[in-house]
C-alpha cells in the first residue's frame, strides 16, 4: 500500500465536498456509496490484509477511523442534499476536519509500521 497517495485521495475529498456543498460540483456524490469504506483503494487494501496485520492496534485504529471518515463524508453530503447547507459546512469543518487529521497521522504512522505493499 502506498500510504501517502492514501493520505493525498483522503485529504483531496474535502475540496470534493466542499464543491458538493455549495452546489458547483462537477461530479455526483452519492451518499450511499462514499459512506462505504470498501470501495477506495485504502478500503480495499484494510478488508484485503485484516487477517493478516489486525493484531496491529494501529492498523485496527485506521480501520475504525477510516469507516467513520466515510461515514462522516456521508453525512455531509446528505446534509447538502437536503438544503443544510450551514449544518453541512459545520461537520465539514469540524467533524470531518478532525477525522481527516486523525486518519492523515494514523496512516503516517502506520506506513513507517508496515512495508509498502501492492494492493
């Protein structure tokens, strides 16, 4: 896994969301399919190696983090599509923004932990 193109895909989501928001987006975010932690290459590469590195607390710690950063990512979206604009910028810059901090360290953390591996 190379863990700082995991960082960058994570960190560019907030730009996604941000467009989303505010109604300029040139792509249609589906709530159901970013609030699931499979489809990403990071959550493909977690669900592909849980067995194999899931003794490790700080890769059960980027799993947990991951799917809430997608959940979070979700919410916000769901919360655009309904006119919640305001509530929507607050998880933005808040929740998701911590979730996005903690996710970006762990992964840091973890790609010193573990050899890069192929997905």
């Amino acid at each position: 896994m190379n863990f700082f193109d995991a960082i960058n895909a994570h960190v560019a989501w907030k730009v996604r969301l941000q467009k989303h928001i505010k109604g300029v987006s040139d792509e249609l975010l589906d709530a159901m399919v970013v609030g699931r932690d499979d489809l990403c290459s990071l959550g493909k590469w977690i669900n592909t190696n849980a067995d194999r590195h899931g003794e490790i607390p700080l890769f059960r710690q980027v799993q947990e983090q991951h799917a809430d950063f997608h959940r979070c990512a979700a919410e916000i979206i769901e919360s655009a599509n309904r006119g919640e604009q305001v509530e929507a910028e607050h998880k933005l810059h808040h929740d998701y923004a911590h979730l996005s901090h903690m996710i970006v360290k762990s992964l840091s953390r973890l790609g010193k932990e573990l050899p890069e591996e192929p997905l």
